[in-house]
C-alpha cells in the first residue's frame, strides 16, 4: 500500500483526499517508478480545489510532475535504480501524475536526471523552472541577445517568473521585474533582476502601440497584461506566452505584430519533444545553483497540499511548493 491524493467526482460532488492505493490500481506503463518529491503548480492548485474543470478523468492522482527512482523497468533504456525525472503529457488531468508514493509512466516520455542534480533539486525546479527555460531558449531561437535591450519578466514572484529572472539575469540580460508585490522586491533583485516594475502598469486596459521598452519578454499571465506587454516590445522583438495567471483572454491587436515586427511565441511544457526536454533539462542542471533552488523553494508533507492550494490560487506563495512525497 502507498499514499496518495485521490480526487474524485461522483452524484456527491467533487472531492479530494489522501488516500491508501495498492499496485493493483496503478495505471499501464513500463515503468514503476518510488516518487520521491513532486510539486504543487497553479494548475495543481485549481485541480484540487476544483476552481477549474483541468481533471478530465475520474478518479485522478493529481500532480503535474515528479521526480524520483525507478524500481522496475520493462525498457531497455532504464534500469532499477535509474533517478528519473516526468513531466507534462496530461499527468494530473488524463493521467495519474505525481501525488502518490508510488506510479507507474511511459519510459518514452521520461527523462533520465542529468548529471547534476538530484531528484529534490529536480523538482525544486520543476515544471515552472522546465517552463521558464523553455521561454528563454524561444527568444534566444527568435534573435534576442544581451545587450539588444531589456527584458520584461511578469508573474516574477511566481514559480515561472522567479526561474525566468534568475536564467535571464545569469545569461547577460538586463531584466525587468513585474509584480503587485513591492515587499518582494528585494527577493527579485537578489534573483538578478535590475529593475521593479508595478504590475499596475500592465494591467489595465492600454493603447495598441505604447512605448518601447523591452525588446523581450516572458509572460506567465496573460490577459490584458499580455496585450500591454506585446505593445511595449520593441521593434523586432519576441515575447514568450506561457501562462494565464490573469486571464486566457487576450484583448489585444494586430498593431505589434504588423508595425513592429514583434513575435509572440507560444510555449508548451505539456508536449514538448524530448529532444526539446533533454536540452532544457541539460541547461537547467548547468545554470541554476543550489543556492538558488533554497532560495525559491518551500518545501511541504502530501498531506499539506490541500492546504496550500488556495494559498497558492490567492497569490500568496513566493517561488516554488515542492512536495515531499516520502512523507505522508
């Protein structure tokens, strides 16, 4: 037997528990991996509080990502022992993610860790800090370089944002924090980031074209925010979307992207190509110290996530909520 958080919908209503599951329940794969730590992500947080029909599949383990050691392989490509890591691919929403001591997962959608990190780190990092580095590499993909000018960071306090101003910052980029949270700003410039900016500025309802003042941008919140910020980029220059924090809604023109030049880039960490995974995991590894991950992380039992998860919703966690999935 394992714990794990169980949600379930029935004539009753919608629920989510700790609960005890044996092997028996576990779903098909070719590789049954112990978990070891996991993470509570926003879309954790309105999977379990049910603010948001994100479970498609009842019953569900929630959970969008994992880390942890394989204890029985059926792939040539991973052996008992092997310190794995899983993301992405529906796990929380179609398929059993990562709040159980115990699941079972495709070896072909698995990455092996990459030298230099251990399994708590891995999660510290994350599907936000996974997120985060895939918006970097998209604008360093579309040409934005060091020295081309400033770029804009929204959602900073958050998991995502926290990791794209430390990679950005550690990369050569001057970057520019947005967040409500002016008590938070001594956290964002210790993360690297060179200038505060009042998300107020960003979040009420702007001109098609505003003035130029980034020349990139990763934007984990979407909304009127987004159009703001796409009509504040320079000329010729990329803004990576991968939130929706504020809103889905994107109340914008065509102004930017005509008259600018300006791209914005779509960024998925649900599917993204190994390939694509491996490179970021590999960049990960090699750019974020273990210092900083203390510095982002807090670290919580199972059984707390349904406590946290309204806090996280209420915007009242800073960085990142790693789950210690050891212990129950």
């Amino acid at each position: 037997m394992f714990d794990a958080i169980l949600i379930d919908k029935d004539e009753s209503g919608y629920s989510a528990r700790l609960a005890q599951l044996d092997d028996d329940a576990l779903p098909e794969g070719d590789l049954t991996v112990a978990v070891e730590w996991s993470t509570m992500n926003y879309k954790d947080a309105l999977a379990l509080t049910g603010k948001s029909p994100i479970v498609r599949r009842f019953p569900m383990v929630p959970g969008i990502d994992f880390a942890g050691t394989v204890v029985q392989s059926g792939s040539d490509a991973f052996r008992p022992g092997d310190k794995v890591v899983h993301t992405g691919f529906g796990m929380g929403e179609t398929r059993w993610g990562g709040y159980a001591e115990r699941m079972r997962v495709a070896s072909e959608r698995t990455l092996k860790l990459p030298e230099g990190l251990d399994t708590r780190q891995a999660m510290a990092i994350g599907t936000a800090g996974f997120t985060a580095m895939l918006c970097v590499l998209a604008l360093e993909r579309h040409g934005v370089k060091p020295g081309d000018g400033d770029v804009l960071v929204t959602g900073a306090t958050g998991g995502v944002g926290s990791f794209a101003v430390k990679l950005l910052a550690g990369r050569g980029y001057r970057v520019v924090a947005a967040t409500g949270k002016a008590s938070e700003a001594d956290y964002l410039t210790g993360l690297g980031a060179a200038e505060i900016l009042d998300r107020a500025e960003l979040s009420a309802p702007g001109k098609p074209l505003g003035r130029e003042r980034w020349i990139g941008a990763v934007d984990a919140v979407g909304g009127v925010t987004l159009a703001n910020v796409c009509a504040g980029t320079k000329y010729g220059g990329t803004v990576a979307a991968c939130g929706l924090a504020e809103s889905m809604e994107f109340p914008a023109t065509v102004a930017p992207f005509i008259l600018r030049g300006v791209t914005l880039a779509g960024i998925d960490s649900v599917f993204c190509p190994m390939a694509l995974r491996a490179q970021a995991w590999k960049a990960l590894a090699n750019e974020v110290e273990a210092r900083t991950l203390e510095q982002v992380a807090t670290e919580i039992a199972l059984a707390k996530v349904l406590d946290r998860a309204p806090d996280l919703l209420a915007g009242k966690v800073r960085g990142r909520l790693i789950v210690n999935v050891r212990d129950g």
